[in-house]
C-alpha cells in the first residue's frame, strides 16, 4: 500500500475513531464539567482557534513549493524555501503571543455582560493555556508541512491518531481528580507539546531535513506571498464560518448556547473531515502534475473521480442524519440540545457542494490561482457575518446557522463552479450531471429509510437505534454500487473485497 492510500486509510480511521470517541467523550465531559464550564471550554476555544490563522497560510505555501522542488529534484531550492519559512513562522509566533496578551486583557470587557466573575477568571486561565497551544503548533507547523511534503503520511496520520485516542484518555484521567474546563485545556497543551517535539525528531532524523538559506528569490518569494496571503485569507473566513457563530452567541446570550452551537458544530467538523480525508493528501500528487504541465483533462478526470466517491460517503451521513439525527443527538448529548439537528443540517447540506468539489482547491494553490477564491471567501465571510448578527439576535443559534447556509450557496455553490469552469476549465457541466444521476439513487434511498424509521421500532432504544442506521447504511451501500457507481469504481470496490477476503483467508 503506498504512502497516499495509507493517509487516506488512516484519515478514516482517525475520523471514525472521532466520531466514536467523541460519542462517548461529550457526554462525560458534560458529567464531569457540566453545561456550563463546557460551553466556557468551547467558547475560549472558539475565541483562540482565531489564533490559528497567523499561519498565514505559510503551510499550504511551505507544502507546494517543497513539493515543486521535490518532484525537480532540486535540493537546494528545497533547503532554501525551508530556511524562509522557519524566519516566517518565527515572527507570527512572536505576534501571536503578542496579540494574545492583549487580547487576555480585554477579556472581562468583551464578557462582562454574559459571564459571572468567576466565569471571566476561569475564562482568562483557559485562554493562555490554549494560546501556549497554539504557539507550540505555530512554531513548529514547518515540520508537520515537511512531512505531508513527503507524503509520509502513515507518520503523519498515525501521529494524529494517537493524538485523537490519548486526548480524552488522558482527560478523563485528569477531569476524575480535578473536575474543571481548564484541566481539559491543560491536558491538550501538554500533549501537543509531546507530540510535536516528535514530528520535529521524525523530519531531522528520518527525513534528514536540511534548513540552509542559500539565496534570496523576489520572484519566488512573490508568487509565496500569493499563495500564503490567499489561503490566509481562507483560513480567516474558515474561523467566521465555523467559529464567530459561536463568539456572537456567546457575547449576546451566555455559555449554555454556545454548548448547543458547538455540538452541532463537532458534527459538521466531523463532516467537513470526511471529504478532506480524501482531498488533504493529493496536495503534493496534484503540485506534481502541474509542474510536469499534465494537461487540463487529467486534472479534471481526477477532479471528478475524488468527487464522486466524496459524495458516496457524504450523502450517506447527510441523509443518514436527517433520518436519524434527532435521535442520535438525544443519546449523544441528552435533553436541551434539540436546536443542533437543525443548526447542524442549515450547515451540512450547502456545505457539501463545497466539500465535494475540494480536490479544487488543491488543484487552485498547485496553479497558483488560490487568490480568487481568498476573495470569494471574503464576499461570503462578509455575507456570513452581515446576516449572523441580526439573525443571532433574533433566532439564536438556528439564525446564525441559517447566515452561514446562505453564504455557502452564494461563494462555494455559485462563484466557484462558474471560476473552475470559465477560468481553470475543469468539465464542471460533466461532474455535475454524474452528480445529478448519484442524487437520484440518494434520494430513493432517504425516501425508503425516512417511511421504515416511522415504523421499525418508533420508540425503541439504543439497541433499536444502532440497528436501523446499520440497516440503512446497509441499503445505501448496496443501492450506490448497483445503481450509481460506474464499471472503474465497482472494480475498485471489488478488488478491496478480494483483499480483505485474501487477508481473512491466511489469518484462519
């Protein structure tokens, strides 16, 4: 199994083991901490995660140019543009301690009117805490950038795995003799800090990573500054869309609705990540096509493949949780969270357009033309944020989801597939219409699970529950490889069968 099939393989894994875990985590995490301290955990969460863009898109940047130089052999360039980045990223780590500080002093201003005093202490110690963490990860990104270079991905990936198992371990342990929001930001910044001293390790002693400045490029250096500024400017509106919903309802109605926002919000991270499993290790495959000039039909036939077999999966989970939804947030987080089935789904369901298109992006940063959608994200991040204020105020968290619907359809739906079409020229009009004919054999599939849910075990349990979405899942699967996949992808499926069957075979 190469690199690349190992990072998909375990990008799944690392997502399913989330979804499990995370089943099980939420809830005790409320037990232990309560609503309260948990919305306080998410709310400083959201408020640092801002801190995460002073990347300033270095990574995407680092990982193309290294890759370009990698696939031309040239090892000096590949030194070079390691020893620019490293200055890089040591001045943001130093601007971002020192935003930091002056946001900590802000902080009982900004949350005077929806906190306690207690809250706003516990807030301040929860808030260095988690901006350490992000310095530790910006300091040390440039390796985890490497290494995606590479595509070592089973190092890369299984680094993440023990990271999504060990955190709530390592927590629960904790949260059993010290019970706070800030035991649980204490353990994630001790962890973090473990384990990027070993990516650091991993680049120089197995990878033999060399940093050494040989010269200074003002023409490389101009097309590094498009690509970082752009996704940059991405990664912004990212935290608009997946973070300042939660600020705004912090700010205007208190901790407890951050909690239902952010149990909606855990489920659509966890949707986001199902596509980017897919798309997050062709960066370095598809730098390398077209600084080998392949021509437009092949990145197209790739653009389409990846998106198709996206949306197998991302239409399995949509519909699956607009048949099971309801009941699955009920076990999962308990009574008082029935607003996130449909905060979740104002999210999920534009989003997907975008999700299932984002081998795109990939192919926009190995161009270099990533600075058009920067500026389509800016459009839609102003969109967002425009309408979430008064709908916020209005409808709550429904509100702010229903903003951040109508921003997706405007910048991800319309402007983007217009862009690829007219200016990259990938076949849109041909992704669309096989996308069109998959939909058909989705929906029959919704219609057959949504009547049987109203009459197999209405007001069965957990037991109930499990079945049903096993059994649906079950006629998904077999629906889409009857009547949607084409001859290529059933092969695919059939030879992974044939392994799985050969590897069950030698083990009896």
């Amino acid at each position: 199994m190469n690199q690349r099939k190992l990072g998909i393989f375990f990008s799944y894994l690392n997502i399913a083991l989330h979804a499990v875990i995370g089943f099980l985590y939420v809830p005790i995490l409320l037990h232990y901490i309560g609503k309260s301290e948990y919305g306080l955990y998410q709310l400083m969460g959201s408020l640092i995660a801002y801190f995460s863009i002073m990347d300033f898109g270095l990574s995407a940047a680092v990982i193309r140019f290294y890759a370009k130089y990698k696939a031309l052999k040239d090892s000096i360039g590949m030194e070079n543009i390691l020893a620019i980045s490293v200055r890089g990223y040591g001045a943001v780590t130093v601007l971002a301690l020192a935003i930091g500080f002056v946001c900590y002093g802000f902080l009982d201003v900004i949350f005077a009117e929806s906190m306690t005093v207690s809250e706003v202490n516990e807030a301040k110690q929860i808030f260095l805490l988690l901006l350490l963490n992000i310095v530790i990860t910006l300091s040390t990104m440039v390796f985890r950038s490497v290494i995606n270079a590479h595509e070592r991905f089973f190092f890369l990936k299984g680094m993440e795995t023990i990271e999504v198992v060990m955190q709530p371990i390592l927590v629960v342990l904790v949260l059993q003799h010290h019970p706070s929001a800030f035991s649980v930001a204490a353990v994630q910044t001790v962890l973090n800090l473990l384990l990027s001293g070993a990516r650091v390790y991993y680049c120089f002693h197995d990878l033999h990573v060399k940093i050494h400045f040989h010269y200074w490029n003002p023409e490389l250096f101009s097309e590094f500054k498009k690509l970082a500024l752009s996704v940059f400017v991405v990664t912004l509106i990212d935290q608009v869309f997946l973070k300042t919903n939660q600020i705004i309802l912090g700010i205007i109605s208190g901790t407890a609705a951050v909690a239902v926002y952010s149990i909606a919000s855990l489920i659509y991270m966890n949707y986001m990540a199902l596509s980017i499993a897919i798309s997050g290790v062709y960066l370095p495959h598809v730098t390398g096509m077209v600084a080998k000039r392949e021509p437009i039909s092949k990145l197209s036939e790739l653009f389409i493949q990846i998106g198709r077999w996206q949306y197998y999966l991302l239409a399995l989970v949509a519909t699956g949780f607009i048949i099971f939804g309801k009941q699955f947030i009920s076990f999962w987080a308990g009574s008082g969270f029935e607003d996130a089935y449909v905060i979740t789904l104002l999210i999920i369901l534009p989003f997907t357009v975008d999700l299932i298109q984002n081998i795109g992006l990939a192919i926009l940063q190995a161009m270099n033309k990533y600075d058009f959608r920067a500026r389509v994200y800016f459009l839609t991040g102003v969109i967002n944020l425009v309408l979430a204020i008064p709908l916020g105020i209005k409808y709550g968290g429904v509100g702010c989801a229903v903003a951040t619907g109508i921003s997706m359809i405007v910048g991800n739906g319309f402007i983007m597939n217009w862009y690829y079409a007219k200016e990259i020229h990938l076949a849109i009009s041909t992704f669309w219409r096989q996308i069109g004919k998959i939909s058909i054999v989705t929906m029959v599939c919704l219609i057959i699970g949504y009547i049987a849910d109203g009459y197999i075990w209405p007001h069965g349990g957990m037991t109930a529950f499990v079945l049903k979405v096993s059994g649906y899942t079950l006629l998904y699967i077999v629906m889409i490889y009857v009547f949607a996949m084409n001859q290529p992808e059933k092969e695919k499926i059939q030879g992974v069968l044939k392994k799985v069957v050969k590897i069950g075979r030698a083990h009896v």
